[in-house]
C-alpha cells in the first residue's frame, strides 16, 4: 500500500480543542468597580520535554499560569458495534459547476465531471481528557459550571464540509466521572496546582483515501442518427433529407475551448489553460493534422456565438511565426455581424476622461462614446463638467451634435439585440438586452461545439 497520512487525527485533536476554546473566568473588578474577565487558555497536552524545558525557559522555578486547560487522549479503541461491511466500496458521480476564470465566478453550466470511489471507514471510540488547571476553587467553580451546562450530555461535531464526506458529523459526549481535585485528602501545606478531569467519548471514523477519477467525453466530431425506412440497393445515388434527422450530438475533440483576441485564436483545455496533462504546451498545427492536412491560407474556421447559429464569422487560418499555441485568423468580413448603430470613437469612464482633457480630442461635432459608469449634472463645475448638463448611463451611446452632448443610445430602453464597431480599435460590441450589457461581438471563449474546422 503506498504512503497516505490525512492528518485525521491531528484535525480531530485540533477541533476539540476548538471546542473548549473561549471560556473566561472573572477576575476581579477595575477601579471604576467594572468586572474584569481573562480568557482561559487551551492547550494540547502531551507536548514534549524539549518543548515543556523551553517553555519554562530551562529553569526549575518558572511558574506556571493558571488557569488554563489541557486537552489529550487517554484511550482509542475499535468500535464493532458501529463496524460495518469493511468491503464496501460506494461510487457516486459528480458533476461541477463551470469555473469562469476571467470573472473568477462560477456559472450556471456543467463544469468538470468526476467519479469518486468511497471506501468503507473503520470505527474507533476516541476518548479524551480535558483538565482544568485552577490557582483556586473559585476559578474551578466557574470553569466546570460553564461546561457542564453545555453537555446535556453531548454536542454535535462537524469535522468537514464536504458532500461526500460520510463521517463528516459526530458527536462530542461528557462521562460521568469527573475528578474534582487532583488532591489528597487532607490537602495539607502541598503547594501543587489542583487540577480537575472531565472525559469525553467522541465516535470517529478513520478513512482510507478515495479514488478519484475523471470522466471523459466520447471523442466523435459529429454523430447523426436518422431515420430511414428502406436504403435503395445501390447507395450512391442515395442522399440524407433534413427531415430525416432525429438527433445530432456535437463534440468538440478534446472538449478544446477557443479564445478569440482580434486575429489571433490560441488554444485552451476545458478548464481553460493552454498545457496539456503532461504539461505541454498545445500545438496548433498538431491538432489540425489529427484530421487532415493543414493548408495556409485556405484553412478555415468558423465561430459561432452559440450552438445552432445558422452563420458564423469565418476566417482562413495561417501559422503563427513564434507561439505553436497561437494561430492567425484572417476574418473574412462579409461573414461580420452588420453595424446596425453608427460607430462610436471610443468606450470611456466619463468621470475620469472629458473632452480636451490631453487623452481625448476636443469635443467635435459627431464625436460618440459608450460610456461604463454613469454621469449627471451633478458633475457641472468639476473638472468633467465638460460634458454639461448630460445625464447619462452606463452602457448608454452619446454623441455631440455641435452644441451639446446628447443620448443616443438609451440603454434602458433598448430591448433588441444590436451592433457597434468601436474605432478606438476596430472590434465590434454586441449589446444584450436580457443581460443589459455590450459583450464583444466576435471576441472572447467558445465553447466546445461553437467553432469547427474546415480542411
């Protein structure tokens, strides 16, 4: 069996400290007659001699604080009664949610896919010791009132969060004994720091690791399955109708995802990083000659917005001179979206740019900027009051008509889908009425099924 340490019991220990962590005894009352309280500190018991040594600074005659708490184990034992069928081995598939990197969210769609082999866990009884250190009874009384009442007789434990995680739950359950002094009866002059013992039985699970795969799509381009009542004898004059098409499933090779930056495509694994499983680069001209050869300048490829577009943006593919995972693009641009809004000069933050301001140019008649904040005439007399009295959205168009600034394109009202071409650096935005914001028409990440090529 190979090495697995998961630090079980260490998080076990560490969490029921945890759980005595927080209690404070009053100590006394200020000047101003006000009550003054000291948190208790918990500690792990079985530290070692080098550490005690250290801790009381290699002297004899440090003394040590109180009041304070140590927290150790006392006893493991197998637990059969709660033992189950030691074989079992449970599989349960999971599905993730897509991560988006750039926005650091997750989305609505279906992410990585993994199946998790859970091995049956073995039982023990856990019990610790918890002693409390007290320089008086007081003290004692004070700490053992505030557990006691917190044991009825037990607690519940959370040891994790994790869906999968089948002993993630315990219970944490005082004893009946309890030692109220560590002392002999009489107690006598013994300067010795009394001490007293609760025990605690915690339920706990050891697990084995899981095994944790995977799961891959089939690697088929596209699949079509059609209904055909009777092929002819001879098939080669035989030819598939559209109606005969039942289903059709598309599958990008390799679930690749493409990004789209001006000409330039580089390409992606599913979760969006440019190296495969070994940790190589992807290369470009490889993938292509997976299917075919490769011909500069009369390869193409298209992208489309979404499955099922019944047009793409299509461009014929040359090799990128420095990067294999970068390829140039040389769009066609017959196959562009059509402007349907007149072309702006530029996308701005009108609270920080104004015209004549040394980044853009004096206002000039016809002048037209998308805007990314909003703006009113609450800006006249600031250094932005250039725009006068506009007041205009975010994602709202507005233009100078020679005298002044005026809304165009009110965002707010606009239901339709529509186009702009940005000549700040000629890319086209698209705005999206249900998301009421301008995305960009032809860049960005496609999804596997939304780009194909042709050889």
């Amino acid at each position: 069996m190979d090495f697995f340490y998961d630090q079980q019991q260490r998080r076990l220990v560490l969490q029921v400290i945890r759980t005595f962590g927080g209690f404070v005894v009053q100590n006394g009352k200020n000047a101003d007659g006000e009550e003054l309280f000291r948190q208790v500190p918990v500690r792990y018991g079985e530290t070692s001699r080098m550490v005690n040594q250290i801790i009381r600074q290699h002297s004899e005659n440090k003394m040590l604080y109180t009041p304070f708490m140590a927290v150790h184990i006392i006893s493991i034992n197998m637990a059969p009664d709660r033992r189950q069928n030691p074989f079992l081995v449970r599989t349960d598939l999971v599905d993730e949610r897509k991560f988006n990197a750039e926005t650091q969210e997750y989305e609505g769609e279906i992410g990585d896919r993994f199946t998790v082999k859970r091995h049956m866990p073995v039982p023990y009884d856990y019990m610790f010791q918890l002693d409390l250190w007290c320089s008086n009874v007081e003290q004692k009384f004070q700490l053992t009132e505030q557990i006691m009442m917190l044991f009825n007789p037990a607690q519940k434990l959370q040891s994790s969060d994790n869906a999968l995680d089948w002993t993630a739950i315990t219970d944490i359950e005082m004893q009946d004994a309890i030692t109220w002094s560590s002392k002999s009866i009489p107690f006598g002059t013994d300067e010795a720091i009394d001490v007293a013992s609760m025990q605690f039985k915690i339920p706990y699970w050891i697990n084995p690791p899981a095994e944790l795969t995977k799961r891959r799509a089939i690697e088929t381009i596209i699949v079509n399955i059609r209904a055909v009542a009777e092929l002819p004898e001879d098939d080669s004059d035989f030819a598939w109708e559209q109606g005969d098409l039942l289903a059709q499933i598309i599958i990008t090779p390799n679930n690749h995802i493409l990004q789209v930056d001006g000409d330039i495509l580089t390409l992606l694994n599913e979760r969006g990083g440019e190296f495969d499983e070994d940790g190589n680069i992807f290369n470009w001209e490889d993938y292509i000659r997976l299917f075919g050869d490769f011909r500069p300048g009369e390869t193409r490829l298209i992208v489309k917005r979404k499955f099922g577009d019944p047009t793409g943006v299509t461009g014929t593919l040359t090799l990128h001179p420095t990067n294999v995972n970068q390829i140039i693009w040389t769009v066609d641009p017959t196959t562009l979206p059509a402007n349907i809004v007149p072309d702006i000069t530029a996308i701005i933050d009108p609270l920080e740019r104004f015209p004549g301001d040394g980044i853009l140019a004096a206002a000039l008649t016809g002048q037209r900027y998308l805007l990314v904040s909003d703006m009113n005439d609450e800006l006249i007399g600031s250094p932005t009051g250039a725009w006068g009295s506009l007041n205009a959205a975010a994602n709202d168009i507005i233009e100078f008509n020679g005298t002044d600034w005026i809304v165009t394109f009110n965002s707010s009202e606009e239901s339709d889908p529509t186009v702009v071409l940005n000549l700040f650096d000629n890319k086209q935005f698209r705005w999206d009425p249900l998301d009421q914001n301008w995305i960009p028409a032809v860049d960005g990440l496609y999804r596997p099924g939304t780009w194909k090529i042709i050889l």
